[in-house]
C-alpha cells in the first residue's frame, strides 16, 4: 500500500507508559500552567528527539558528591534559594 502525505498526517500510533502517580500529577499540574496536555508534552518531547536525533538534554549518572548533594536538600540540611537575588 501506498501512504499518501494525507495518510502521515492521521494520528493512530499510541505509547502507553506507567509511572508513579504523584509523578503523572504534578507534571500535569506544570503542564496545565504552559497550556499543554499530556499527550502535547508527548508529541513534543518525540519531535525534539528526531531534532536532536537522541534526547534533548543530558542524561547523566550522578557522581558521589551530587548524589550526597541531593540527599542534604531532601533532608532539609540546605537551604534552597526560591529566586536568583537569594544567593547574594
């Protein structure tokens, strides 16, 4: 068969993925605010990844020093600056 540039345009492919739901819901919540729904924030995220051929950011394993990092913020040990003027 042969597709036609009108036939590419139909939207039938589906991803399904599972995730933890407070995770589903505070993305939604950010999601809502910028005006997209989950399945824009989807479609966006895959259109980056042909752009970039692979994934729009760095993915990284955290070394020793960051992984202690991030547990004193958890752990309440650091204080975390709400806006760029509360570093100074």
């Amino acid at each position: 068969m042969k597709v036609t540039t009108k036939d590419k345009s139909i939207k039938d492919a589906v991803v399904n993925t599972r995730m933890e739901y407070t995770t589903k819901e505070k993305a939604e919540r950010v999601l809502h605010k910028i005006g997209l729904s989950p399945a824009d924030a989807v479609r966006l995220l895959f259109a980056q990844i042909i752009l970039h051929n692979g994934l729009p950011f760095a993915v990284k394993i955290p070394n020793q020093q960051t992984i202690e990092a991030l547990e004193d913020i958890e752990a309440g040990k650091i204080n975390v600056a709400k806006r760029g003027r509360d570093i100074l």
